[in-house]
C-alpha cells in the first residue's frame, strides 16, 4: 500500500508518526508545504520540512511544536549580545537552537552549490535513517505573504515576530504561478493508494501546496481515495492561527467550513468526535464524514485516527 500525505507542520507531524506507526509496510511519501521557508540571517530555514523529519526521527521537542529537544541556545545569547547593544532587534526575533542551525547550515551549504531543495532533503532524511519519501512540494521559491492593517508580512513575521497576533485581511503565495512540483510529487499523488490531507492549517499550510500547479487537480482527480482530517474541534485550532484565519478570509470557523475548502478534493473528510452533531452539514457538501478522536497527545488516539483514516479510503 502506498500512503501520501500532504502535510503542514505540528499537525501534519503528528499525522505521519501514526501513519508510520501503525503501517509500517505501506510506501509512505509526505509533500511537505514549503511556503514558510524563509532566510534568516543568510540561513535557508525550512520549518515544515524540519518539523516533519525531527518529529518522525523522535527527535523533535513535542512540547514546544518546533525544533529540537535537548536544544540549548548559546548562539541566540551571543547574537543578543550585538542585537541589544546595536538595537539591532529585527536580526534576532527568529530563534534558532544551537543543534538546530546545524541543519540549516548543511541546507544552506548544498543549495549555495545548485542542489535543489528535494536533493537537500533526502540526503537530511537518510541521515536520520527514515523510512519514508519526503518531497518539498516544489524545488522553486514559493513564500506565503499575509495582507494585514502593518502591510504585508512574510510569514515568519506574521507567525513568530507578530505571534498571528493581526488581522489577516489576504493570503497569496509568492512564485506559486511559475513553481514546479518537485521530482516525484505528481506520481506520489496519482500512484497512491491513500491521499491523506493532515490535520494542517487549510490556509497556509495546505493552501500554498496546492497552489503550485499541477497539484490542485492531481489531488482532486484521485477524490475518492482522498481523505481529508480536520485540524479544527469543536471550533477551535488545537495550535496556531488555522481558527483565527478562516473566520479572517470569510470561512466558517469549523469542521463546516474546512469541508468547504476540501469539498472538489477530498472524498472524505475526518472529524472529531465532539463534532458528530455537523456530519449532516459535512455531507451535504458532498463528502462522506467520520467522527472519531482526533487530538494525538491523547493515549491510543494517533493509532485509532490513522486506522480509521486509511480505513475511510479503501
Ligand atoms: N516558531 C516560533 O514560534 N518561534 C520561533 O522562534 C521559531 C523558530 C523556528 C526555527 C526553525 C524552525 O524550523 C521553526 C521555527 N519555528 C518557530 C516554528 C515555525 O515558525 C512554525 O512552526 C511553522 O512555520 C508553522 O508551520
């Protein structure tokens, strides 16, 4: 069985460490938003991309969402040290830990020399020894800008300097229009037994992946294998801005509205159990719905979710 999951960061993580667990003889590939990416202080940072295999790894800080556990923040101090004297403080909103800016110094490194992002990646992942096919969605610069009352923001700025703190009045994803999907992401779509959607932000996470072409209709040509899982309960984003941004751009603030987003991609969509009252609404938009839990820092919940995902497919 081949499983391809589409996949933001915590959430997505999160998703993919079940999927791996409970199948562990399925052809995993993960197409991993690359929209966040930014670079900060000349380092090419990659946070979903990174969330995804530190988590996988079992290397991940849990707890925090990003980056490393055990990280410790010596280079962050000694940068304080000028930025504070200086006042020079829009050099150092950006956390890197020490363990972690190894990994953006090899990325930085490699595509300084011409390697594309997904060359990059693979060698990263047989580093850590995963069992798993982790594309970047493209190998070309794509960046989400969000539109707010401060002007447009990069997203590291509207999500860590500006902690989503602002209203968002529009998204557009820079360099989507001219992107290519990466060696290997169309096939991994068409050729897969199950296409999962992870409980990521529909907007800025899973919204820039299917905005470089190609994607969009990739996805929906494989509907009925498609199974979507909300990363909004009883309303609410478990982390992050996904419930703030869809009231912002118009949409309804629940597993409602993520059905409307998904409703030409995916067969199915996956709620959370304290959601059961919506499966009608879900299913008149033309999606089957299942309601089970959801939240995977529960005991037994990621297992039981990725079951009945991959169940809800075949
Ligand atoms: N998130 C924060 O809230 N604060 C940070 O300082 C921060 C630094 C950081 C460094 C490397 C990395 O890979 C991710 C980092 N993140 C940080 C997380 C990141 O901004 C977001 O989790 C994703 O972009 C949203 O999916």
């Amino acid at each position: 069985m081949r499983i391809t999951t589409l996949c933001g960061g915590v959430g997505a993580a999160r998703m993919l460490r079940a999927l791996l667990t409970e199948f562990p003889d399925a052809e995993h590939v993960a197409i991993v938003n690359t929209a966040d990416d930014d670079v900060i202080g000349g380092l090419s940072i990659s946070p979903d991309i990174d969330t995804v295999m530190y988590t996988l790894a079992g290397a991940n800080d849990d707890e925090r969402g990003w980056g490393l556990a055990g990280e410790s923040w010596q280079a962050m101090e000694w940068l304080r040290r000028y930025t504070n004297s200086s006042g020079r403080h829009d050099l150092s909103w950006f956390n890197l830990g020490d363990r972690d800016l190894g990994t953006h110094l090899y990325r930085t490194s490699r595509l300084a020399e011409g390697a594309p992002l997904s060359e990059v990646t693979a060698e990263m992942v047989a580093a850590w020894g995963l069992p798993l096919l982790l594309l970047p969605v493209t190998d070309d610069p794509i960046a989400t800008v969000l539109r707010t009352d401060r002007g447009d923001l990069a997203f590291q700025e509207y999500f860590v300097r500006e902690q989503h703190a602002v209203e968002v009045t529009g998204v557009r994803v820079e360099g989507a229009d001219s992107a290519d999907p990466a060696p290997g992401v169309l096939n991994a779509i068409e050729t897969a037994d199950v296409v999962v959607v992870a409980p990521s932000n529909p907007i800025v996470s899973i919204g820039p992946l299917l905005a470089v072409p190609g994607i969009r209709s990739a996805v929906a040509a494989r509907r009925s294998a498609v199974v979507a899982v909300s990363p909004i309960i009883g309303g609410k984003a478990l982390k992050g801005p996904a419930d703030r941004l869809l009231s912002e751009l118009g949409h309804e603030t629940s597993a409602v509205g993520v059905a409307s987003i998904y409703a030409d991609l995916a067969g199915t969509l996956v709620i959370d159990e304290i959601d059961t009252p919506l499966i009608h609404q879900v299913e008149a938009l033309g999606l089957r719905c299942v309601a089970t839990p959801t939240i995977m820092s529960q005991p037994g919940v990621s297992a039981s979710l990725a079951r009945a995902v991959i169940e809800a497919a075949l």
